[in-house]
C-alpha cells in the first residue's frame, strides 16, 4: 500500500469514526427507536385463543358507523364483549347508554359517581340517588374512579372531587349501594411507580415516565404507598362490594404489592389494561403472578380499539416471543416479551374471571 492509498485509508477510517461519535453525542433519548435484529420467532396472533371479555374500554368511538367497524373489529379479533367505562352520569351517561345499548350484549355501559357539590351536607345522599338512576337507566356497573394523588377526577360531566379519596367517608354510602346493587367499580389509584422517581439517567422508563411524570413536589398529594391504602382501605370496608384494581393497581414494579392485596380481600380483582409494556420485560416474574392470580385476574386494553392493539396484546399474553418492540404504542425504551400462558389461565383470564363478576 503507497503513502497516498495509507493517508486515504486512515482519512476514511477517521471519518467514520467521526460520523459514529457525532451520532452518539447528538441522538436525543426521544428519537431513540430500537429495531431487533435478533434472528428469533416472531408470532402474529390474529385471534384470542378464547372469547374475550375486555373489562377496560372507554366510548371512544362516538358515531355509529365508529362503534359499527369496532364491532367487526372484535369479531375478528374473537372480542365477545367490552366493558365501556364512561365516567359519566346525568344526560352524558344516558346519551352514551343510548348508543351503545343499540348492539346487544356486546357492550356493558357502566356509570360514573357524581361529584358535584360533594363538600356541601348531604352530597353522599344526592350521590347515591343519581348512582341508583343510572343502574336503572342500565348501568351495569362502576368505572373507571380514578385518583392520582389530590383527589377523585375522572367525572363527566362533574367537576373533580379535590381532596376527596376513594377512602373517604363521603364515599362510604357510594360504595355500599354499589354493593347491594350488584355493581362493580373500578378504581385507578397512582400511575406507574417510574412517574414518581426522579427523571434522571437512573430512571429505566424515563421515555414514559417523563410524559406522566407525578409532581412530588406538590401539597396535600398522596405518593403512590398512600393511594394504594385508600383503594385497601375502601375494599376492606365494603366486604359486599366488588372493586376491580385498574391497571394492576398500578403496582407492576412491585407484583407483591397487588398480590397481598388479592390474598387479603376475596372481593377484589385486577385487571392488566394498559400495564402489557410495564409487565412485557419481566416475563418469568409476570408468569408466576398470572399463575398464582389465575382466578382473580382480568382482560382489560384501555389502549383504543385497534386490531393491531389486540394482536399485541395476544402476542404478549399467549406467545413465548422474545424481544420484540411495538413502539408505536408504548415509548419506553426497552424490549417486550411474551408470558406463554397456559390455555386454562388463558381461559380464565379472557373471560371465566369476568363472567362470574358479571354474573
């Protein structure tokens, strides 16, 4: 090799080299988009293994013709039923029971609580009384309550219930009636415990974690362990009542926290909507609670009505594939991974769980 080809040679590697630590310094974290190159199965599970009961929908779709291609959605995608958790009450709930209610048995409507005028005397009265009209307007159960830290929010069209948690004794009549009425509620408490830690290079979910991030910072806010007692709190005081855990309780950091609470209280479930990217790198632990809480656990997406969403979900839930990504739907930065579940926890986590709630 001469001395001009040599200097050519070295220019080149130098260049490349140069190209790669320019990359490596100027990639922001956001525009990180990892694709696998492993040469590993890869599954597309166009239909649930068995019928579907989704317990964790909202009224997304708003026309006929929406709810119309939702419906073959779940005909193909083997969706026998969806729970559509509406928060509302009043005229909201009734418009919304009047359009779903036009597709049989595919749909349960359930309400929400409302809120209005809760610091006045006698709201819990007034409550209850708009709670029993819309059981007999059809709704079939309660959902989706949800508290983050400064209170009850998730109310259409009432304001939120500032300062006022799932345990409060306003809400204690509330959650009796329900009882007695055969209703369900479901309850969100918290996010996901990555929101809650600092966002720093420490923080294994920051991608999702930032967008969510819990101001700790802020007075009077319940922190993660102080929401889960609430929800603890309202299901031990309501042996008669049936409470759902939205999202696992939130708690996928931390199996043994929903599962103690499972142990401790026969009259609460929890469902896994929204929580598939928080459980997905975990797979042998995920597996292990599945198959300890195979009686208590539910179907739930909360993620839109998408076949593609289904697929994912029955691709992580059924299948043994291994890193893979859906970055389309879920911005953390890190590989997701399929649970194998047997067909009889499958079964009961599809449907058998849900039916006997529902009765």
């Amino acid at each position: 090799m001469n001395i001009t080809r040599k200097f050519l040679f070295a220019f080149l590697l130098l260049a490349i080299s140069g190209i790669s630590v320019i990359a490596q310094d100027s990639l922001l974290l956001k525009d990180f988009d990892p694709v696998s190159i492993y040469n590993i199965t890869k599954t597309t599970v166009d239909k649930a293994k068995f019928p579907v009961i989704d317990v964790h929908t909202h009224p997304d779709p708003k026309s006929k013709e929406e709810i119309e291609e939702w419906v073959r959605t779940m005909d193909r995608m083997g969706i026998k039923k969806s729970l559509v958790l509406t928060y509302s009450t009043g005229k909201r709930f009734d418009s919304i029971y009047n359009l779903y209610s036009n597709y049989g048995d595919r749909f349960e409507v359930w309400c929400g609580f409302d809120y209005t005028g809760y610091n006045e005397p006698g709201w819990s009265k007034k409550a209850v009384k708009e709670l029993e009209r819309c059981f007999e307007a059809g709704a079939k159960g309660v959902g989706e309550l949800g508290d983050k830290g400064e209170g009850l929010f998730y109310s259409k069209p009432s304001p939120p219930a500032k300062g006022m948690h799932i345990d409060d004794e306003r809400m204690q009549p509330l959650l009796k009636r329900c009882g007695e009425l055969g209703m369900p509620v479901t309850v969100h408490v918290a996010d996901p415990y990555w929101m809650y830690l600092p966002m720093d290079k420490h923080n294994d979910g920051l991608m999702n974690a930032y967008q969510w991030k819990i101001d700790t910072t802020k007075k009077d806010l319940l922190l993660h362990n102080e929401l889960v007692k609430t929800l603890e709190n309202a299901v031990r005081e309501n042996p008669g009542t049936t409470f759902i855990a939205c999202h696992l309780a939130n708690c996928s950091h931390d199996l043994d926290i929903i599962g103690g609470l499972l142990d401790a209280y026969p009259n609460l479930y929890a469902e896994i909507g929204a929580r598939y990217a928080e459980l997905a790198p975990i797979p042998r632990r995920a597996k292990a609670f599945f198959e300890k809480y195979q009686d208590r656990l539910l179907y739930g997406t909360d993620m839109g009505n998408s076949a593609d969403m289904y697929r994912t979900t029955f691709r992580i839930l059924e299948t043994a594939d291994e890193h893979f990504y859906d970055n389309d739907r879920f911005s953390y930065h890190w590989p997701l991974n399929g649970f194998d579940l047997s067909a009889d926890i499958l079964r009961k986590l599809y449907h058998e769980n849900a039916e006997r709630i529902l009765k």
